[in-house]
C-alpha cells in the first residue's frame, strides 16, 4: 500500500547521530534548520488528535474533525504524511511542523490539505511536504494532480505555481469566507 521509504520506520531512526543540542542551536541561529532537520513521516492514528487540534487552530470553521481525518486516513488511495521536529531530536520545536494529504485514483490525484504549524510559517514546511506529495504522485504513475486553494492565500498561490500548477477555475463560496481556486498540475 505504501512505496514511501520512512512508512514502516521509526521515527527516531532517522535521527540516529542526530545530536539535539546541536539541532537547538541551529534553530535558534536559523529557524529553518528546525524544518530542514525535521522528518517526513507517514500520518499515524496517535497524530489525529494533535493534527486536528492544529488543523482548527489554522482553518476554523473549515477545519477538518478527528472522526473525519480517522476516515481520511482509512480511506483507500490516502497518502496523509506529517513533518515531524521531535522524531529528529529537536526538543524545542512544536513537534509536528505540518502535514499534508493526497488522494490517488489511477492517473489523477488530490491535494486534500497542506498546513504548516503557525510557528514553522515561511520555513520551507509546505514546500516540503508538497514535494514529498508530488514524489508520491509520481510514484505512482499519476499524470495530473488537483487541489483547491483559498482565492486570498496568495502565499500558497505562488508555491503551487512553482511546481508548475496553473489555475483552472474557480469556486465561489468553496469556504465559508472564500473562494477556492483550482489548481493543477501536470507530472
């Protein structure tokens, strides 16, 4: 079910000879050395709680529900990964940077969601983890990839644009007080 090579692993082992001190340091020289020494991690059932915590924390009243991302997570095609700070040994960060979703159906896939820890914005986290959603994808021989975007989250705009996504079209009222714009890329 799963090609990602840190799926099965603990977390920790990627950190081995990783020295937290040095790993606080960094960050406090360079918050973004605590995002480029997190690890990309596939989603576990212990993370929805502090995920959809997060996720209300970032999105309101278009947030997610634990009960929705446990069906998310046992849905067939899910991919949900998390950027995890503490499985590298950084004991000052906020623990889980940011996660990300996709849904894969033969040839096309869905960004479902892509969010960074309020502490851990402009570090690099949603680039990452589009980067390791995109690698899935790709992985898995899917040719087009969706996703919708807030029509006044220029921020994440211009990420996705990046990758080469292009506006389709758009959805009006798609949130409870924005537009979406869809968005797709070609792999």
């Amino acid at each position: 079910m799963n090609d990602d090579p840190t799926a099965g692993a603990d977390p920790a082992a990627h950190a081995a000879g990783a020295d937290p001190a040095a790993h606080a340091a960094a960050a406090e020289a360079d918050p973004a050395a605590v995002a480029d020494a997190a690890v990309i991690r596939r989603m576990r059932w212990f993370d929805i709680a502090p995920i959809a915590a997060l996720d209300a924390a970032i999105f309101g009243a278009d947030a997610w529900s634990e009960a929705y991302f446990w069906s998310e997570l046992a849905a067939p095609g899910r991919h949900f990964i998390v950027l995890d700070a503490a499985a590298a040994g950084n004991a000052a960060s906020p623990g889980l940077l940011g996660f990300a979703g996709l849904s894969v159906s033969g040839p096309q896939a869905d960004i479902l969601t892509i969010a960074s820890h309020p502490d851990a914005r402009r570090q690099g986290v949603g680039r990452r983890l589009l980067d390791a959603l995109l690698d899935h994808a790709r992985a898995h021989g899917v040719e087009a990839v969706h996703l919708d975007v807030r029509a006044d989250n220029a921020a994440a705009q211009a990420m996705y644009a990046a990758d080469g996504f292009v506006e389709l079209d758009r959805r009006p009222g798609y949130y409870r007080d924005a537009d979406a714009v869809l968005m797709r890329a070609l792999l």
